[in-house]
C-alpha cells in the first residue's frame, strides 16, 4: 500500500501513524519517506495535517477507535477488512460516520478482481444464469504463520479479541461480502457454522478453519475458510437457475449454461475507479462515486452481522436465526 501510493500522481501521502516508533523508522527507511511524516498518535496527525482520507492497517479491533477519532475532524476512513470484530463495534463506526458526516469503506482484495466484478454484471445485471440457488465461497491459504507473515501483524491476526477469531473472521469475510452484494444486500435468514483447531499447536487461541452456511428463501451460501489449504485462493462457484459461474482465477471465470459445455472467458480489465482501492477511495472522498457494493458501510454492516452469528453458532453448536 505504502509503494503505491507513493509512486501516484493523484494520491498523496502526507503521514504515517504507527506507535512503535522502531516498526515506522524500518519503514520510513525501506520506502525512503521524510521523518517528518511519521506519527505516533492519530490525534495529533489529524489535527496538524488535517489530511482528506486516512487508510487504516489497525487490529480489527481499533477499527471502532480509529472511524470515532476520524469522524471529530470530518476525515473519511477506508480500512482493511473486516469492518469490525462485533456488531456492537460495527453499529458504533456507523454512529460515529453518521455524526461526522464521514465515508466509511471497508477494503477487500477480492473487490478488484475482475472476475468476480463479471461474475457480478452477468448475475445481476444481465441474469445470465437466473435466481440464485447456492453460492460457495473458497478463500484462505496454509496458514498466516506458514506463509511468512510478519511478527508484528500475526501478533494480533491470531488473538481472539484483536481479530475476533481466525480462520473465521480473517477469510470468512470475503465469503459474507460476496455473497451479500450478490444477493442484493439482502440479509440471510440464518447462519450455521463449524469451526476447528487443526493445528492448536500454532494458533491455540483461535480456529484455523471455518465453514459457513447461510440460509436464504431461496438460495444457500457455503463459505469455506481455511488456514489449512494446500495453496492460496480466492475463488468461487455461483449456481443459477440456468447455469454455473466460477471464478477460477483473477482474471477469468469458467462458465456452463444448461446442458451445453463449459467455456473459459477472460475477464476484462476494471477501469479506474473501480480497479484498485486508491482510486476508488479517491473517487468516494472527493464526491466523482458514491459508495456502493462490495466496500460500502450498509453492505458490511451485513457482513459483521453474518460473522457475529456464525462465531454464536460455532461456539453453540446451534443455527442462529437473524431478526428480519
């Protein structure tokens, strides 16, 4: 994030808070970036820099006190995601950018990717394979540890209370996002869910895998999150009324219509400001797009309610019904 936005003519980086003073000069120095620009407390940057977005990399936990101090001086937000380890957060960053008047985005690496965006225009736009019937969700990889993620980010990536679970939260979230703004935002009747310690060993305080099922009229969602898989991926298969898509890779998607045979087709590239997140934040707090669908505050506030009641479930062994 910090390489891109640096190498932007339309973005501006203009300050950098991180309280470990150690962690911000390893980076000042590996990025080259004045001394001037580092904080270490939000406030104080807020009130001297007074910058138009703040991009936040913060514990999911912080999300809550970083929307709340943002929203006193009108700086919009766009975090990582998931938007908020519980709805009690959730409902208090929706209090807070209402009252500030402040845009709030949650970031998905999955939301620029141009397979699911023509997964998406084919579904809702053009119904190329009718009503949805089920939606299933792969996301997760061998593991945050396994794959070299950095000490200070796996310290609170595998706390209970920091992230608000493991394998659940960390790729669940995709699942609910995707699945949310394909149904129409609309709210599933219900959530299921089973999680496990495969590996207690190295992640004894949180799940490593997760699967999640939502109940909808007419349709079923299955998201499978895991810290166990063989190889990285974000991928999933939409069933229609009339056919399949799945979104095999980045860029292409496998599609069946009825009884004829499988296709490939590439999806095009997304025109800005709809392919990356700095344009598309850009674009939202300079009023160019409203925000909508996949990173928008209404669609995650679903989210956050999806995955409360799947970490009920799974600690209830019981299907949580959702008020309507």
């Amino acid at each position: 994030f910090i390489e891109g936005s640096l190498s932007r003519a339309d973005i501006q980086l203009v300050a950098i808070v991180e309280p470990d003073r150690r962690l911000s000069k390893q980076y000042a120095t590996r990025y080259h970036i004045d001394s001037a620009l580092l904080f270490t407390d939000l406030e104080e940057m807020l009130r001297k820099i007074k910058p138009e977005a703040v991009a936040t990399f913060t514990s999911t936990f912080d999300h809550r006190k970083v929307v709340e101090t943002c929203s006193r001086y009108g700086v919009h937000v766009m975090m990582e995601k998931p938007l908020a380890v519980s709805m009690e957060h959730a409902r208090a960053i929706e209090k807070a950018a209402a009252k500030g008047n402040i845009e709030v985005l949650v970031n998905y690496e999955t939301t620029w990717y141009p397979s699911n965006r023509a997964a998406g225009r084919m579904i809702l736009n053009d119904q190329a394979i009718g009503d949805i019937r089920r939606i299933v969700v792969h996301d997760g990889h061998r593991g945050p540890k396994e794959i070299g993620c950095q000490p200070e980010f796996l310290k609170w990536l595998t706390d209970p209370v920091l992230n608000g679970g493991g394998a659940l939260t960390d790729f669940g979230c995709y699942g609910a996002d995707l699945m949310t703004w394909l149904m129409g935002g609309k709210r599933p009747l219900s959530v299921t869910a089973v999680t496990q310690q495969i590996k207690p060993a190295v992640y004894p305080k949180v799940d490593d895998e997760a699967t999640i099922v939502l109940a909808y009229p007419k349709a079923t969602g299955i998201i499978q999150a895991s810290w166990n898989w063989p190889f990285d991926r974000k991928d999933m298969e939409i069933y229609g009324l009339k056919g399949l898509i799945y979104t095999v890779r980045r860029d292409s998607l496998r599609v069946r219509l009825g009884e004829n045979a499988e296709g490939v087709l590439a999806a095009p590239a997304l025109a800005p400001p709809e392919s990356d997140p700095l344009s598309y934040l850009e674009a939202v707090v300079r009023g160019k797009t409203p925000p909508a669908g996949l990173s928008s505050l209404e669609v995650n506030m679903t989210v956050t309610e999806i995955l409360d009641a799947a970490r009920l479930s799974a600690k209830t062994g019981k299907t949580v019904k959702l008020r309507q």
